[in-house]
C-alpha cells in the first residue's frame, strides 16, 4: 500500500484524483529550498541544467560543466519602493506564512491569498513546474459541476521518479485550464503523461503524448530539500563568506 492510500480511510481511498489535485496545491507549504537538475523535452544529457533554489526569490543555474547561467541579484534590496506603490498585493504575506486548509492526508485543499510565484530564468514551465497549482486550481471545484476541473484525470498510480516518491496521471485539459505560460503549459492539448512528487508537490515531468507536440515537456531530478543555501550562492559577486557546515581546520605548528 502506497504512502497516500496508507493513510486514507473508507471511501476516501477511491478518491486519488482530489489527492492528485490538493498535492499540486501544496508546493508552497512542502518545502523553502531545492536542490535539483532540470530539463526541457525533447532534450540530451547535455542540455541539463543543475539548479539551487531557495524562497521567496533566489535562484541559481549552472550547466553540467559547472558554467554560471543566471545568479539571482537583488536578493537583498530594500523593498521600500514596492511597499509605496500602496497596492494591496505588495503587502500579502508569503505562503509559508499563511494556513491553508488541510484535507485528511495534510494536503492542501484550499489556498489562501497569499504572495505567490517562483523564480525563474527565461521558463515559464519552470516556475510552474516549482508550484504547479495550474493544474489543480486554488480550491476544488463545487461538488455540482465536476467538468469544470481544470483537468481530466485518468487513473493515477503511485510510482518512483529518480529514486522519490510520486504520483502519475495521463491527463487532459478542461475548458477552464489556463497555464502560468501560455507558450509553456504543463498540460499540452490531447493527453499527457503528469508525475508529480509525492514529498514536495513539485512537477517532476510532464510529456505530451499526442499532436504536433508529442514528446515536449520536461524532467526533474530532486537532489536535496530544504538543504542550508548562503546568500553567497545566489549574489553576482562572491562575498567570501565562510560556509559553517564545513570543517575549519586549524594548521598548530609544534611547541617551542
């Protein structure tokens, strides 16, 4: 018995596709710092891009070889001028700081208002990959009309991806799907192929199965989570900062 079904009682264990949904809905309250490799299909080896993520906002990128793509700068800029534009939506609290409401397994079922988005580096399907609520909608739909779902769910398996925990759907996209990126969804027209991770709602893969674009979509590799990350990581510029979970040695020369 899987993790999920382990821990549901009675009729809720039929119930997989509102586990499916309220798990992409949980990204937010799963996890503040990642550790992991990334790639857009159809791609090679070589286009693999290894990635360090800590919220709300820093962001790092290297190729396999270690070459620097993108470092988050700014990280820690006054934000006095967002706070004077006097909108309501600069001064909502981040996720982590909210409570959401919780279905029976500790998924999310209902998002709260809350300062959400991932950074990202020229890829929508990235960021929404991060946080892939598109999918699932803030809060499930009324009881009444079930086609209003943004997606149609096939059955959905607990599988392993890359050694994690995760659930598999092939899924098709309803009348209300609108994605983060409209150049780059999740769920591509006719079927596709969802994994998301069971341990930190994340979008591990997605694979379009049918069309003009069969075969497009993405792959994760989750290598660490909530993992300690300096600022040092994300600044353009190295501070030099000494990284305390290393061991210092101390080089005592002999005694007089």
């Amino acid at each position: 018995m899987g993790r999920f079904s382990a821990g549901i009682q009675g009729n809720e264990t039929s119930d997989m596709p509102s586990i499916f949904r309220n798990l992409c809905r949980s990204s937010p309250w799963k996890w503040t710092s990642l550790r992991f490799e990334y790639l857009d299909r159809p791609g090679n080896e070589s286009d693999i891009v290894r990635a360090w993520l800590r919220r709300p906002g820093a962001l790092r990128l290297e190729t396999q070889d270690g070459k620097l793509l993108h470092s988050t700068t700014g990280i820690n800029d006054s934000r006095d001028g967002l706070y004077l534009g006097s909108k309501r939506k600069s001064w909502l609290l981040p996720a982590h700081l909210v409570t959401p409401v919780y279905d029976a397994v500790g998924l999310v079922r209902r998002r709260p208002e809350a300062a959400y988005g991932e950074p990202s580096f020229g890829n929508g399907r990235l960021a929404a990959a991060l946080d892939p609520v598109e999918l699932s909608g803030n809060a499930p739909v009324p009881i009444e009309f079930p086609e209003s779902n943004r997606l149609e769910l096939g059955p959905i398996r607990e599988v392993e991806h890359e050694g994690r925990p995760a659930l598999e759907t092939i899924a098709t996209p309803g009348r209300t799907y609108v994605p983060s990126d409209a150049t780059q969804p999740l769920c591509f027209p006719g079927r596709t192929l969802l994994r998301v991770d069971s341990g930190t709602g994340v979008c591990v893969a997605s694979q379009s199965l049918d069309g003009d674009t069969s075969g497009q979509g993405h792959w994760m590799r989750i290598l660490g989570v909530d993992e300690y990350m300096l600022d040092d990581l994300f600044l353009a510029q190295s501070m030099n900062l000494t990284d305390v979970r290393k061991h210092i040695s101390w080089d005592i020369g002999p005694r007089a």
